[in-house]
C-alpha cells in the first residue's frame, strides 16, 4: 500500500468536548497496528497449543479469530475506542466475529485519514472478509440447532417435565407453539421415560411439519443433598373455604384399588392438582355406587364421611368430603348405601401411605453437619438426657468431596437460597454454620444442589453413569449436554466416549457453570467445535451461586463475546420468564431479560405449569427484539411516535 507524507487534521469533538489532534490520530494509529500486531502474536501462540486437538478443518478459520480476540482484550482499549468514535470510525465494539477485518478496516481508514492513498484492493479485501465471517456463527447454529424458523433467528428449547413422558398432547403442543429444542435431564426419570419423551418429539415434528432437536443432558457429578427421614404418613384432607370459614369446594380424594400406597394430593410438573389418594380393598371398593356414604373416625376423633362422585375405572373412584379430616393406615372405612343409611354394609381399612419427607428448616446461626454416609437427614433434635441440641443433618450424595473442604469454604445449598461455611472437618464429614436463610428459616430438601465456590474439585467430568447413559443418548438424541465441564481435558474425555460409540457427528453443548468452566472456557471452546457441531449454555443458576449474583451480569457478556469471536452459539439459560413459567405474571425485569437474551442463539425455558403461555410470549417479544439488535449492533428500523 502506498503511504502519503501529508498528515490530516482531526476536527471531529473527542468525548467531553476536546477535538482529536493530528498527532493524536498518529498516535492512535500507531497503537492500532501494535494492537494488531500482538492480536496476531497471540493467534499464532493459541493455534500452536490448539491445532491438535481440531479435527474439523473448517473450524480453523474461527479458531484463529479467537484467538486473535483473546489478544485483542488483553489490552485496555477504552481511550483509542473514544477517539475512532470521535471521527466517525468504528470504535471496534462489534470486533469479536472478525477481529483482524475490523482492525484493518480502521487502520486503512486511518491511514486515509493521516495522508496515506487508501488502496481499493486492501478495502474490497477487507469488506469481503466481514461478509464471509460473518456467516459463520449462522452456519454453526444451523449445524447444533437446525434451521431458525422464518419469523425469528433465535432457536426456544424447553426443559422437559416427567409428564411428558405420558403426555403427547402436551409435546405436540409444545412444539406447535414454537419449540425448537427439547431439552431432557437425564438426571432424572430413567431410560424408558426418556425414549418416550424423544418418541413424541419425533412424531411430534412428523404431525406438525416443524423441526425440533433433541437434547439431552448427562446428569454429572452428583453434588447434591442425601435423602431425608421420613415424616408422618397422612393424608390430609381440606376443603376450600372463603375468607370467612364459609364452606366453598369439597375436598376430593381417590379410593384407590389397585394395591399402590397412598399420598397427599399434589401438583404435577405441568401444574395440574392431582388429588389425594387412600389404598383400600379391591373387593370392598367395587361394591360402591355413586352417591353411596362412607363414614369414618379420623386421627383427632372426629366423625367425617365421604360420598362417591364418581367411578373412574375398575380399580379407582373418586370421592368428596364437605369436612376436614387426617387420615392415616388402619382408620376404619365403612361403607352405606345411599337409600340404606342405618344398616351398615362393609367396612375396611386404609391401606399404606406414602410419607413425606420431615422438614429439615435452616435459620441463621444453626448448625448443620453435612455427612459422608448415605443415612436420611434429620432436622434438629434436642437430646432427651442432657437436653443438649443435636444439629440437623444430611448427606452429600458425593462423599468425595469432604477430602477438597477445609474450614471457612463456603457451602452454598439449594441454588445459594442458603449459604453456610465449613465450621471444622470432622469423622462424620463436615460442620457447617449456617450464615444466610429466610429470616423465618429455609427449608431444606432431598436432592438439592450444592456449590462449593471456595473449593476446587478434581473429580472426573464423566461418570460411570454418564457413559451408561451416552449409550442411549447416541441412538436417540440430536445433541449430548455435557454437566459440569470444566476444562479442555474433560471435554477430551467426552469427544472420545463419543467416537468410542461412532456418534462423530452428534451435537455437543458444554454447560458452563463454574469458575474453573469460566478459567478454561477457549480450551473448552477448541475441543468441543474442534471435533462436533458445538454450542455453549450459559447455566446462569449454577454459575451465579459459583461466581456471585453480582458478577452474572458481566460475566455472561464475556462468555457470549468469546463465543461469538470463535463463531460458536450459546444457549442463553436458568430462569428466564421464571414469572410467567412458574406463577403465570412476569416480572418486568424478566421481560428485560428475555429481550436482552435475544442475542443469544438460543433461549432456555423451565419446566412449569404455565410454559406454554412462556413460549408464546418469548417467541413473540424475540421476533419484535431482532427489528431492533444483532448481538452488541442497534438496528435503526423505522420508528413511529
């Protein structure tokens, strides 16, 4: 390129008032090609580390630019960003997907600007550059994910309930409404409920004409809470009543023949109330009749009766009862018919019912031994002969990990909804203080996560389980989630698990959702699109537990701007419309949120009852969303006021 001596004089305003002069513009332009420069020392430093481990050719160009990227950021350019936008130029705040484009569009525009003749070819080079990389995250997201339907670019996956196992109206609809990814934990349910899930899907797309990948998650390390002692087998039945005592609604419950034992009533994972149910006799069951009256003598001596609605099939009938009543194993039923109410004609017992677990409730300052055997939790008990206090306990169904903790970690339970240290170490596993609950206490549960972000764990990423299950997940997934990634070597262990069962060409997302994740995200990143169609979840839940709510907000920034830099999708996770999903009423800031998500190649949803309403209103606000940003860039589409 050939170079003018005439130097040009700046009289754009600098940011605050002062005008760039033109030494400042030689200045700048010395600082961008030393910044290029180094950008392109620290590309090759990268592809020298990374070239082995990239088997698919095409990913080389995109490998490059991030690391092209990484050395780009290893400077502070805020200063030269103020002055390139002072004078019209872009201040490289849309550099991740063409890094060395971007810079040596500046450079030449600066160069013009400086004296020098701009040359055509280096433009026309340039610019044709920008188009062809540019398209690269598009080609990646349409490899991981399928085509994005016509009306938004952004794919909607859907965290599966169990009942969708049983349920294939409920995923037909699901995929009607606009789901593109259906998401299967398979830390829960078991292989048979998984093939339905993945079978409906399938027909699901066949019924309705549109694609729908499924993903399915390996469960991982299990750090997770134990089981807990069960508490009183009871069902308690409760009519509605309004403000005012005044009866409203029976309360119902199922007479259950079958032989299985009873349970309260509850809400299913779609957010229906299944009723309760009480186990009784087969033969004592089918001599009811609708409207027939059985009376009983609950647990506190009272007198209620219940009246058959309705027969549902050989072995159930539902009936009501008007009163409230606790009902457990062994309460006499006994049965009248409804035109014969003083001659009592059967009676029998109520059968087994199942137990809930007891309530382990956690308040400020109270103890709690996390244990390293598999024996139920328990909450606090005071001991009986010096009246002394014994701490709640319960399990961590990963015993290895007391080998990692020392005292003062941190230990943080059920999403971080209750925080605790490490008080001492000791034979029962460890001691912990709790140092943040609910001011009325947090209840903890059985199987419920937990995080230790002081403490850094070398456990293997894939478990004997996730290798039993990857058998599985290649014959009937699109794409594997992989738990719990935290470095380049663990997500090596995957690759060659997969090539192990010939599944080359399966999709692959890396859930990122720890600070050593974080540590290691580009070697991450080279393993896993280095080999597979690849993409990263951003597991906003876990991640903010590890890392601090406080640092989520910049810290999924940089993971999506690397992730755009190597052309990779990301998968925009955890609570998202949590409102809508689980009460039906977002929050205005989750609106916020889910608009932001847009730029993301995926978003995320939760199981509720009300997911199908959350998809309605995600796939319209995204598809409005892209009038107006692509990633960091504003689209200046036509404004009415």
């Amino acid at each position: 390129m050939k170079r003018g001596s005439k130097k040009a004089t700046a009289t754009a305003p600098a940011p605050g008032g002062n005008a760039p002069e033109g030494q400042q513009l030689v200045q700048l332009l010395a600082d961008l090609r030393r910044f290029r420069a180094e950008a392109e020392k620290t590309q090759k430093a990268c592809m020298d580390k990374w070239r082995p481990h990239i088997q698919r050719r095409e990913f080389l160009t995109s490998a490059k630019n991030m690391g092209a990227y990484i050395g780009l950021r290893r400077h502070d350019l805020r200063h030269a960003q103020s002055l390139l936008s002072a004078i019209g130029l872009s201040s490289l705040g849309r550099a991740e997907g063409h890094v060395l484009a971007n810079l040596d569009a500046v450079i030449n525009a600066l160069d013009a600007l400086t004296g020098a003749l701009p040359d055509p070819n280096e433009i026309l080079r340039t610019a044709q550059s920008f188009t062809k990389v540019g398209s690269y995250l598009n080609h990646q997201a349409v490899r991981l994910f399928g085509a994005a339907p016509r009306h938004r670019s952004v794919r909607i996956m859907v965290t599966f309930p169990s009942e969708a196992a049983s349920d294939y109206g409920f995923v037909k609809e699901l995929v009607s409404r606009g789901m593109d990814c259906a998401r299967i934990n398979c830390a829960h349910d078991g292989p048979e409920a998984w093939q339905k899930m993945a079978a409906f899907v399938r027909q699901a797309e066949q019924e309705t004409g549109r694609s729908c990948k499924v993903l399915m998650d390996l469960a991982g390390q299990k750090l997770r809470t134990g089981e807990i002692a069960l508490g009183h087998s009871v069902v308690h039945l409760k009519p509605k009543r309004d403000s005012r005592g005044s009866f409203v609604e029976s309360a119902t419950v199922i007479l259950d023949g079958s032989g299985l034992p009873g349970r309260e009533a509850f809400k299913d994972g779609l957010g229906r109330r299944i009723p309760a149910r009480l186990s009784v006799e087969a033969t004592w069951l089918k001599r009811l009749k609708l409207e027939d009256r059985i009376e009983f003598t609950d647990l506190r001596g009272k007198s209620g009766a219940l009246i058959v609605d309705e027969i549902l099939s050989a072995t159930e009938i539902q009936a009501s009862s008007m009163g409230s009543a606790y009902l457990e194993e062994g309460i006499a039923l006994t049965h009248f018919l409804h035109h014969k109410r003083s001659h009592p004609v059967f009676e029998t017992l109520i059968g087994p019912i199942d137990a809930p677990p007891l309530p382990i409730v956690l308040r400020v300052g109270d103890a709690l031994q996390l244990t390293n055997n598999t024996a139920p939790g328990a909450p606090t008990e005071i001991d009986e002969e010096d009246k002394s206090i014994i701490p709640a306990h319960i399990a961590c169904e990963q015993p290895a990990i007391f080998a990692y903790l020392k005292p003062g970690n941190r230990v943080l339970m059920d999403d971080g909804h209750i925080h605790a240290k490490v008080e001492a170490l000791n034979a029962e596993g460890a001691l912990l203080r709790i140092t943040r609950a609910r001011p009325q206490g947090s209840k903890l549960g059985p199987e419920k996560g937990l995080n230790f972000p002081d403490t850094d764990l070398n456990f293997p990423a894939l478990t004997d389980k996730d290798k039993r299950d990857l058998d599985f997940i290649v014959e009937h997934a699109d794409i594997v989630g992989y738990s719990f990634v935290q470095s380049g070597e663990d997500m090596g262990q995957l690759i060659s698990a997969l090539a192990e069962r010939g599944a080359d060409n399966i999709g692959v997302v890396a859930k990122i959702e720890t600070r050593l994740a974080l540590k290691n995200l580009p070697e991450i990143i080279i393993r896993g699109a280095g080999s597979h169609p690849f993409g990263v979840m951003i597991a906003r839940g876990d991640l903010a537990v590890e890392i601090g709510y406080e640092q989520l907000a910049e810290t999924q920034e940089e993971i999506m701007w690397l992730c755009e830099s190597a052309h990779v999708p990301v998968i925009w996770a955890t609570q998202v419309l949590e409102g809508l999903v689980k009460q039906n009423m977002p929050t205005r800031a989750e609106v916020t949120d889910a608009a932001m998500a847009e730029r993301a190649e995926c978003i995320m949803l939760n199981k509720g009852p009300f997911i199908l309403d959350a998809i309605d209103v995600l796939d319209n606000l995204v598809a409005r969303m892209q009038s107006h940003q692509t990633k960091k860039t504003a689209q200046m589409r036509t404004l009415h006021w």
